[in-house]
C-alpha cells in the first residue's frame, strides 16, 4: 500500500505547513533587532540590558535543560503532542514579552536590572523554549517523511520559508513602529515598540492552528504504517540509556562544535546587525533593517539549491568546511576600516547569505548519518542545547564589549556612536573555530565511513 509519505503532493504539503509555523517563531526571534536604538533613547535601555534581553533566548534552555527535555519527550510522546505543547509556550512567552514592552515602567529595577527588562527577557526566555522544542521536531518530521528521498532539499526549503521569518521582521519591525508611533505636528515623536510584538503573537496563533492541521496528516501515516515510525517495536522504542548512544559519538560532537560556533556568528550578529550599518554605514535608522534582511533573503534561494547538490552529489563535510571559510571572510571585511558604503556592506550580506546556506544545507542532513532515527529527537535537541550556549552567550557579551569599549563618542541629540570592529572580529574568530571542525569532522568521517561525502538519494 502507497503511504501518504511516498505521495509527492502530501510530503511536500506537509514540509509548507510545519515550515510555516516555524517561520511564524522566526518573525518574533528577530523583531526588536531593527529596534535597538529605539529602545535605547525611548526606553532608557543600555547596550548591556539589550545584549541580556537578546541573550535570554537561551536562558531556560541552557541553564534548566530544557530542550534537551524536551528532545527526550519528542522521543518517548511523539511529535503531535510536542509540537502543539511547543507552539503554545511561543504563544505564552510572545504574551508575556508584549505586555513588558507595552505596559510595564522601564525606569524601576530588580535586582539591579532594568524591570522592564527583567520581565521582557522572561518572556523571551519562555518563547526560546518553545521555538527551539519546535525546531527540533519540525526537524524530526522532515526526517520522517522525506528519509531516502530528497532530506536534504526538504530541510533547505523548510529553512528557506522559515527564513521569511527573519525577512519579515528585519525589514517591517521599525515602518511598524513608526505607523503606530505618536505624531506631533506631522512629525514623528514617539515610537509603539509594543506593536510589531503583538503582530508577531497574532502570526504565532495562525502557526499553532496551522500545526493542528498536520497532526491529521501524521496521525493518518502512523496508521498506514501501524505506527512504526512512531511505536516500534520493544527492541527498536527509545529508552534513556540511549542517549549514551548520543553523547559517546564523537561524529554527534564534532557537528554540535560546528554548529555551536557558526550560528554564534550569524544569529547574535543579527541582533546587532541592524545597529552597524546605523554607526559604520550612515544609514538611517529606519532602513537600516532593510539591508540584514539580504541575508535571508539569500538563504531562501540557495540552502534548498546547495540542498540538492548534496541529495544528488553529496560533499556535506567540504560543503560545511566552505561555508565557515565564506563566514570569516565576510566578517573580517566588515571588521575592516574601509569601504564604509551600504552598497559595500549589502554586498557582504548577500555572500554571508551563502555561507549561512552552504552550512545548514550539509550540517542537519548529515545527523541521520551518525544517529540511529529513534535517538534523533535526543540529538538533534543536544545539538540545540550546546548551539544555545553560544546564542545565549555572544548576544550578551557583544553587547557588554560595545558598552565597555566600543564607545567612539556621544553625537548630536545625546545619541551614541559605536565602532564594531572588535566585535566583528569576534565573529570572524567564531568562523574560524567552526571551519577548524569542520575539516575535522572530514577527517571522522573517513574513519568512520559515515557517508557525509555520498550522495542522499540512493540510486
């Protein structure tokens, strides 16, 4: 009998609608990164308290292990009952981030931090449990209805749609801000931070009622396989002893390395993206989001094309070793004191785009690889929790080195000027340690014949 997920109409449908409640999370990651200035002479908000909201993305997955639990519970309760769970805390914590934003005072402190602050972090926190939980079973349902097919090119395209995540709010948080911002005498005086949140939490409910309708689909395949992708055998069910499985392949930690250290400088370079191209480019605040949002849109173009070069050729180690050599390049360039024109820097974004695509086109079809499918959800959640170490992390100390020694002088108006070379050249260093893995994990693989280098599509 011909499954649902041997019908190429079905498989594909299925791959648009998780994509798209993946990109609904993606919408809300990204949206006060066009917004930094703002919150920093509306709201009294320091380059520190930003770095410490921007960073809380990965408090509770980090420091309570969240997602790894919620890697083990996708294992063990299935992916219908872990995706609608992790669809409802993006929804709770986007609630929470908005009514900081939008009713909370920002001049009161807790615990020597800003309440305002304090409370919209929280909420951001709660939300990262929830995007990352979903990351990894979207992951997982590609994976389950895309394995021997074309895996790779259905994990580019689930990225690329999800990317419009990030173009949305790249390119629409501040005009949204500025529409239903206070006007004075036909002149703009006050900015509604608040609202592009709450467009972003509307999005997120239309993503949740849209996963619903895929657990038809994924209860119905179960049925048509009497439930062995989802209730094997007792030989083949998940059990915690195998997470050892996980964590003792060393194939596991070499890509968790690479993919901690690249997404570390794209993701926190993001947060700040918007910011340099205002300070080193000269342009004004209000396109200053446009130019970032090259970056996805290059990635929705090309991770499904370098997807499908490596269905039908293979390559995935040297695809990755080239993608973190584009990473280092890129940002050394925006290090440098030269060419400070927004034609040079929308350039840049457009080679950064393709290295940001070269690198998770190879590195998530590459998991199945080393990991047995029934310990995908552990893995692919422990790869989550080191990446989230690094999106906690960088996010905060940029924006400490900003404030600390980055401060060229404060211009007209009580605004401040920052120079971001050392932090680019942070960035480029966090290229250079994932490239230095990634000719490693090469080298394991032809140790251990995992077949990074082979085509997916078996012929």
């Amino acid at each position: 009998m011909q499954k649902l997920s041997d019908k190429s109409s079905v498989r594909w449908g299925v791959m648009v609608i998780v994509s798209f409640t993946m990109m609904c999370g993606y919408i809300l990651t990204d949206i006060m990164a066009p917004l930094k200035e703002v919150l920093e002479n509306e709201l009294n908000w320091s380059s520190t308290d930003y770095g410490i909201f921007s960073g809380a993305y990965g408090y509770l997955n980090v420091f309570l292990l969240m997602i790894i639990f919620g890697g083990l519970i996708l294992d063990k309760l299935g992916i219908r009952f872990t995706g609608l769970t992790s669809a409802l805390l993006m929804i709770i914590g986007a609630t929470i981030k908005y009514f900081a934003i939008d009713a909370l005072p920002s001049d009161n402190e807790i615990l020597g931090i800003n309440s305002q602050v304090l409370m919209a972090s929280l909420g951001f926190a709660i939300f990262g449990v929830g995007c990352e939980i979903m990351n990894i079973t979207v992951t997982k349902i590609i994976v389950k209805w895309f394995k021997g097919k074309e895996i790779a090119l259905a994990l580019g395209l689930q990225v690329a749609i999800a990317r419009i995540g990030t173009i949305v709010a790249l390119m629409f948080a501040m005009p949204i801000a500025e529409y239903f911002g206070v006007m004075q005498d036909g002149k703009l005086v006050d900015y509604n931070q608040a609202m592009p949140i709450l467009m972003c939490l509307l999005f997120l409910c239309i993503g949740f009622v849209g996963f619903i309708g895929y657990t038809f689909f994924d209860k119905q395949l179960d049925k048509q396989t009497n439930g062995e992708l989802n209730a094997e055998s007792d030989e083949e069910k998940f059990k915690l002893s195998d997470v050892k499985n996980v964590i003792t392949n060393k194939g596991f930690w070499l890509i968790a390395i690479i993919c901690v250290f690249f997404y570390s400088a794209v993701f926190p370079f993001l947060k700040y993206a918007s910011d340099l191209m205002v300070h080193k480019y000269n342009v004004e605040p209000s396109l200053a989001g446009i130019i970032p949002s090259v970056l996805p849109f290059g990635t929705m173009v090309l991770t499904p094309l370098f997807g499908m070069m490596y269905d039908r050729k293979g390559y995935g180690a040297s695809i990755m070793i080239f993608g973190s050599l584009l990473l280092v390049a890129v940002h050394l360039l925006f290090a440098m004191p030269i060419f400070n024109n927004w034609i040079f820097a929308l350039i840049l974004m457009f080679v950064l785009g393709a290295a940001f695509s070269l690198v998770p086109s190879a590195m998530w079809p590459s998991v199945p690889k080393i990991i047995n499918e029934k310990e995908l959800g552990t893995a692919y959640s422990l790869i989550f929790w080191v990446q989230n170490w690094g999106l906690m992390g960088f996010p905060l100390l940029i924006g400490w080195i900003l404030e600390k020694y980055c401060i060229v002088s404060s211009v007209t108006d009580d605004k401040i000027k920052y120079d971001y070379t050392l932090p680019m050249i942070i960035f480029a260093s966090l290229g250079v340690i994932a490239m230095l893995f990634a000719i490693w994990l090469k080298r394991e693989d032809k140790t251990k014949s995992y077949g990074l280098e082979e085509p997916n599509i078996k012929r």
